[in-house]
C-alpha cells in the first residue's frame, strides 16, 4: 500500500489490469485499487458566531467543553466545528452523547 498525501486527482482510467491515476501534476500512476479521501473544512463562516459572542480557536474551531458546549452553555458545538478528527462516526458519537 502506498499513501500519496496532497496529490488531486484529474482522471483514473481503467485497464484490464490496473488503474491509470492521472494527477493534475502530470504524474501517471498505475495502481491496483484507489482511494481517495479529500478534505475539508467546517462551513461556519455565516452560523452568526460573532453576533453571540462565540470565537473561534487558532485553528478556525469553537472552543467546547467535555459536553460539547460553548462559552455559552445553551449553546452546543459538535462534529466538524470543534477540534478532534473530522470523522463522520466520532460526529455521530458526539451527537448521541448530547442527548
């Protein structure tokens, strides 16, 4: 298994025995299996923060407690807005811990 870390894809092609993956930086890798896993980050720029009083930490994430909530207690933070893996189970772990 090889990792290819901030590679983009352009085009995979498929032959009888492997697969072309063309990157947009000309590179042609022949492979057996692909998998790609793209990034992201949190849409929060338009939820209103600033207007409740909610800041952001040093890496763009709304700083919470061990139950997921903000500086204001009634309000909740989970998932992708806080720090920890961007990960859609630990996410769905989250959300059932909240309730």
């Amino acid at each position: 298994m090889n990792l290819h870390f901030n590679k983009n894809i352009e085009r995979i092609e498929a032959t009888p025995e492997a697969y072309n993956v063309h990157l947009t930086n000309g590179e042609v890798l022949e492979v057996d299996v692909v998998l790609a896993a793209t990034g992201r980050k949190a849409n929060i720029k338009d939820l209103g923060l600033e207007a409740l009083g909610l800041d952001l930490n040093e890496q763009g994430k709304i700083p919470v407690n061990e139950r997921f909530e903000t500086a204001i207690p009634s309000v909740l933070a989970l998932g992708d807005l806080i720090a920890g893996p961007e990960l859609t189970p630990v996410a769905l772990a989250e959300a059932h811990a909240t309730c």
